[in-house]
C-alpha cells in the first residue's frame, strides 16, 4: 500500500519570513490530516531554519538540487551531505528547469540520484515531456528513457524507496496541468516499464504528478489510481492553497 507524498517546491522564492509563515501555516492547517507524508523544498539558504521550524510536526524537508560531488574546489555549490547534516531527508533531481536552464543530462541526474541514495536521502526523480516531444509522440520513450538511466547504472533496484515526478514540461506554471487521464495513462505506463524488471519496486515506488497542481484541481488527479500525489510549484507557496491539496490527497488514498 503506497502513501501518497505531496511536496511543495518552493524553487527560487522565499525569505526568513516567508519560511516561518508559510511552515507555521501549515502546521495549523494540516493537525488534523493523516495518511499523506508533506515535504516542503524551500531553497537550499533556508533549509536549516526550515528543519528547526518543522520540529514536532509531521512535515519533512527537501532540498531541489545538488551536486554529484560531496566536497572539494566546486564554488557555489550544495553537496547531498550537507543536506543530510542540516537534517533534510529529500532531495528534487533533474527538475526540467535544472534539465533546461543548467544543461543537466539524464546521465548527470542518475549520478545524483546516486549520491543521494549513498547518502540515505530519499531522491524525488523528475522526469517528463516537452511540449514538442509530446505533439511527436514521444512521452513515453522521452519518460522510459530519463528512468533507464538511472536502471542503467544503478539497477531497478534504486527506485526501492525512491520517489517519480512526472512533470509533463509544457505543464509547469503555465496554467495548463495535463487531464487526469492523460495524467494516469503515463504514470501507468512508468509502473508498468519500471515492473517490467521488477513488480516489487513497481508497486511501491511513489508516483507523483507535477504541472500546475492546484486546490481545484488536485482531488480529481489524485483519484487515478497510479498518481501518489504531487510535486507542487506555484500553490505551494500559499498555506491555504497548499493544504487543500494536501488534504485531497489523504482523502482520495484514504
Ligand atoms: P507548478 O510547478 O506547480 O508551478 O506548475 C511544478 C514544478 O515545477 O515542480
């Protein structure tokens, strides 16, 4: 039986206010929800204080990045332990953000996901479609192709724990999330690839949907029977709006 995990990717907003807020929020909007793990990834500057902030609530905290390297002459960046010693348990990879704006390839983004399983983090793997590659027909080898690399390297074995966003990318902030359906049919066809070398990692592995997420619309996602909840962009950075979908998401897997 998969839990569903709802997390909130804050990408490059937010501020020592907007982190207290935003956490003190959701904890008052969230005491009474069960069966829903909630993670918030607020940018790598504010996870310590979102750590301590978090304290005796059941919410978790991620970091959106990392490097594949743990330490040494790598200027300005954020390394998988640093992550663990400022006690987040969950790291985003290959965002298609990082994918398009940072030229991240699928073989650099299994190497991180790599490191943060060594680290014993749990790494939330985005993967999806173009706009382009979606008119061409290509979702699914696009998908199949971002999962293979990290199989490649690392074995089915890897997803054992690990968490799937599918983030169609002409659905991220623009408004327009992809229909349940279209929605399921892909995360199906993901279970499906993934079981095709192991059923056990299959089943358990988490599937989250990402791409304009929000309160009106998550309830219906939530109902397609492969889509473990969501990777949140825009309607996480507002408590009300947020803990709606949380909410969705323990009711509809309930
Ligand atoms: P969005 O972003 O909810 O604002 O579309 C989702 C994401 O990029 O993770």
């Amino acid at each position: 039986m998969r839990h569903p995990l709802v997390m909130g990717n804050w990408k490059l907003n937010g501020s020592k206010q907007l982190t207290a807020d935003l956490i003190s929020g959701l904890q008052s909007a969230l005491t009474e929800v069960q069966g829903c793990k909630v993670v918030i990834a607020p940018p790598a500057l504010y996870l310590a204080q979102a750590v301590a902030a978090v304290q005796g609530s059941d919410i978790g905290v991620g970091a959106q990045n990392i490097d594949v390297n743990l330490s040494g002459a790598f200027t300005g960046e954020t390394s998988a332990e640093m992550v663990k010693d400022n006690g987040a348990g969950y790291v985003i990879i290959g965002h298609s953000e990082r994918r398009t704006y940072h030229h991240e390839s699928d073989e650099l983004v299994a190497e991180k996901f790599a490191v943060v399983k060594q680290q014993g983090l749990i790494p939330v793997l985005c993967i999806g479609e173009t706009e382009a590659e979606n008119e061409a027909g290509k979702t699914e080898e696009v998908c199949a192709r971002q999962i293979d690399a990290v199989i490649k390297t690392q074995g089915v074995e890897a997803f054992h724990g690990a968490v799937i966003a599918y983030e169609p990318v002409w659905a991220i902030g623009t408004g327009k999330s992809a229909t349940p359906a279209q929605a399921q049919a892909v995360h199906k066809f993901i279970r499906t690839h993934i079981a095709k070398q192991s059923p056990t990692v299959a089943d358990q592995v988490i599937i989250q949907y990402g791409g304009s997420v929000n309160d009106k619309n998550a309830a219906e996602l939530f109902g397609q029977p492969d889509i473990d909840g969501a990777l949140v962009g825009g309607a996480s950075l507002k408590a009300d709006a947020f803990s709606v979908i949380v909410k969705a998401a323990a009711a509809a897997k309930a």
